[in-house]
C-alpha cells in the first residue's frame, strides 16, 4: 500500500480521534451548565500569564547573539575550500592537454625549480629578459616546456636551448600558486620581490589589480587570507596593522 504523500506527523494523531457521541456531548453540556450556576456567585479568579523563566530568556537571547554576530565563524565551518591536485599540463601520452590553449612559442632555459609551486615538473625560465615560472615539463628529459601566467589563460611554449636543471627538496607547507577567493578574484603568488601590507609580504597578485596578505590561516575547512583592493604602503618603523584589512575566503586552491 503505497503512503499518502500529504500525511503530516500529525495525520496519525487526528485518524485516531474517537467519532462524535452526542449522547456524551450533551451530558457534558448539562454537567458543565451546573458547574457555572453553582459557582456563578464566586469571584472568578484572575488568570496570571505564565512567565517565561529568566533563564530560557538569557539562554534564547545568546543563542540569537551567536547566530547574528557569528556568521563568518559559521561559514567557516559550513562551507569548505576546495583543493585541486596537480595540475594535469599533459595528457598520458606527454602531449599538451586539449583544456589549455598556446598564445605563442619562443625559446629559453630553465634554470632552477619553480619558486611559484612545489611540483615536480615546474621550473623557473629565461626567454630573453623575460622570467617565466612556472613552466611544466612533459619528462626530465623534455626539449620544450609549457609556461603559465596563471592557470586560466593561454600558455606560452619555450623550445629549451639547455637541458632542465635538477630540481632540489620540495619545500613543506608551500603556499599554493594559485587561488580562487569566495568572491571571485583570480590571484597567483608573487616570485619576485614584493612590499610589505600590515606588516606582512603581499604573497599574491589578483586579475584586476588586488592583493592578498600573508599566507592563508588554514585553522576552518574554509580558509581565509588578508586582502586589499588597492596598495597601501607601510610607514616605516609604523606597520598598519593588519587587522585593518578584511578577510576573504578561499574557494579554491591550485597547488
């Protein structure tokens, strides 16, 4: 027997309600009509509404703080940055993979490991006086690699006129090269020589000319970072504390 989809909680409670007895009805009335004559002479008391114990009040009233005041706290707590792994440049045949598109080629020379992601396959590279990192090779013996402003526009392909150098220990807790924050700024981490915001390195520069501050706090599923929409220099010897600049989620991350 299939289950009626508009019963509540409650449907059960009012199926089992007994049918009308208006034999019963009707002494109830006459019992009821006695009480009220017999105490009609009587003052009626006065009814007192039921107060609301003082401690419930409190205990409703801080649970209403929390949730007002406490929003950011709780969205760290709901909501999650989402970590992707290495990104796939190749395909499994050592070929550059179909999602990325080649906005020119030149030629150049690695130099060193990357200083913008700890992969295995990422260098740091010279074309001419342009500094390239990272750039993804297909093996250690590859003769091309592919460089990247960031992971989401063309790439440049540099013909190696030297062989890939060694890459060394891979650093623990690196910082990701790229993020993604929850308001939609696109942001990759700065290899050269930056300024100081708060106090701290502006560790990545975004699409549209922002900045984010320091490294991530990775304590909430949900990281958060400092972030300032414009550059605001430090006085010497007198740092603008860091505080003074908001916090913004971390949607995504690319390591």
């Amino acid at each position: 027997m299939s289950e009626d989809p508009t019963r509540t909680p409650f449907s059960a409670l009012r199926a089992s309600t007994a049918a009308r007895d208006e034999d019963a009805r009707a002494q109830a009335r006459e019992l009821l009509a006695e009480h009220i004559g017999a105490s009609a002479s009587e003052p009626v008391p006065r009814r007192r509404r039921p107060r609301m114990p003082r401690t419930r009040w409190v205990a409703s009233a801080a649970a209403a703080t929390v949730i007002a005041g406490g929003g950011a706290a709780l969205a760290a707590v709901l909501l999650q940055t989402e970590h992707t792994g290495h990104l796939a440049v190749f395909t499994a045949q050592g070929t550059l993979s179909p999602r990325f598109h080649v906005a020119g080629t030149a030629s150049g020379y690695c130099f060193t490991a990357s200083l913008a992601t700890d992969a295995l396959d990422a260098y740091r590279c010279i074309q001419g006086n342009a500094l390239h990192d990272p750039c993804f090779a297909a093996s250690a013996s590859a003769r091309s690699v592919v460089c990247f402003l960031d992971p989401w526009h063309p790439v440049t392909v540099l013909q190696l006129t030297r062989r890939l150098p060694r890459h060394g220990p891979v650093p623990k807790l690196a910082l990701p090269w790229a993020i993604v924050t929850s308001d939609g700024r696109h942001c990759t981490f700065l290899t050269g020589a930056t300024a100081p915001m708060g106090g701290e390195r502006i560790n990545y520069g975004c699409v549209h000319g922002s900045y984010l501050i320091g490294a991530p706090d990775r304590r909430n599923p949900l990281w958060t970072i400092r972030s300032a929409r414009a550059y605001v220099p430090d006085r010497p010897g007198h740092p603008t504390p860091i505080t003074r600049f908001p916090l913004v989620g971390i949607k995504v991350t690319v390591p």
